[in-house]
C-alpha cells in the first residue's frame, strides 16, 4: 500500500479528534452495513476546516498541474460551487487557500435549498456562474447521487460543469454497477476529472501503520463484498 500525503494523514486524524470519522458498524441509506462512517459535518471548527480546506485545495491544484502536462485531471475552471449546506463552508474556505498557497484566483457559488422570490431571487448565490467552467465540491460520495444533484443544478443556472472534487471516495460500485467515479467522470467528460482527497484505500492504510488490526479486518471484509475490485 502506498504512503500517504501529509494533508491526507492530518485530515484522518482531525476527523478521527472530532468525531467526523468513526469505525465500528453503521447503517448507511443504501442499507449496507459500512465499518465506518465520515460525518463532514462535524468538520466544524477553525483547525479542522483549515485541514480539511487545505487539502481540497492541494488536491485541487495538483490535478490541474496534472491536466497541463497532458495526464488526466481538472481543466482550468472560473468557480467552485459548494451544494448547501455543508459545502458552502468548504467552498469558501477553499476559494481563499487556492489563493493563498497556490496562486489560483476562482471564485465560488452555493445554493439554496429553496428558491428565494425577492431580492437578488433564485437559488444561487456567490459569483455567478453563467457560462462559467463550474468544479463542483462534494463530501462524501458511494452512488455519487448529491454530485450528480449539484451538476443539474449549475447546468440550470447556465453554468458549465468541468469536474468534481471529493474529501472521500468510499470506492464502492455505482449505479451502472462500475465505478462511481467513472461514472461521474462520464457526465463531465474526461478522466481525471473527479479527484479525491481520501478514498477507503488510504483509511485502511491509515489503519494497517497504526496498528489497528480490528478495524482493518473489518474494512478489508467490507471491501471484498462491495469494493470496486479495478480501484
């Protein structure tokens, strides 16, 4: 198993202080009993968004470095959109340390979850994104329902949708029975366009170099009966 980056160690490990990630047993929506489970929002605090934004913007900055040297990745984009709730934090936060530390000067937009009838009206606030290259920030993804969620909404607003970036992949298969990544990659047309910052690969590194016999047996089950067997 390959090494881990440092961002991605800090995040396992801020997540784990805060009660984001847990291991143990827990019912997901798909009615899968998962051996863990990420809450993103309890990433709520001034140190963990820093990790958490930190490494959405490294990863965001590495695959568009990826894309100019002709690899797959993220084509250059005006604005990243955070579906509300939880990802409207994250978008803001990542828009300033793409500034910050790399040098990358986009801007970002969020929605509502009902449309707003004065005003500025509508669903969408932040930078407008009509005819703009929209990346589209998730959490959490296993069927990649809120990604494909978040896109119709852009595309509604005029925008279009170059890429997505994900905190987790739990890397398990999606609705077409392939990989969910490959199948978001699919709507927005290229690969390496939905980079992750942790997928459930790295969790059970993290696990294997702590020690953590138990909870990686049970991860390494899980991933036999529901794994994406190519990832």
């Amino acid at each position: 198993m390959a090494d881990l980056q440092k961002f991605q160690v800090e995040l396992i490990e801020h997540g784990m202080a805060v009660g984001a990630l847990k291991f143990g047993s827990f019912t997901l929506k798909s009615g899968r009993q998962s051996p863990y489970f990420f809450n993103a929002g309890l990433l709520a605090s001034g140190p963990v968004l820093d990790s958490l934004c930190s490494a959405y913007a490294a990863t965001i900055a590495s695959s568009l470095e990826d894309f100019k040297k002709g690899q797959p990745g993220l084509p250059e984009f005006d604005i990243l959109f955070g579906p509300a709730y939880k990802g409207i934090p994250f978008a803001a936060g990542t828009a300033l340390l793409l500034h910050r530390d790399h040098q990358i000067d986009v801007g970002y937009a969020y929605d509502r979850k009902e449309a707003k009838d004065h005003g500025e009206g509508g669903v969408m606030v932040g930078a407008p994104v009509q005819g703009k290259r929209v990346l589209v920030l998730d959490d959490v993804a296993t069927a990649g329902t809120a990604i494909r969620g978040a896109m119709d909404v852009v595309r509604k607003a005029g925008g279009e949708v170059v890429g997505a970036v994900l905190m987790l992949d739990r890397q398990e298969v999606g609705r077409e029975g392939k990989s969910m990544i490959e199948e978001v990659e699919g709507l927005v047309g290229g690969t390496g366009r939905v980079p992750t910052i942790l997928k459930m690969k790295d969790l059970m590194v993290w696990l294997e170099t702590h020690g953590k016999t138990e909870e990686l047996k049970s991860m390494q089950e899980y991933w036999d009966q529901y794994g994406v067997k190519s990832a």
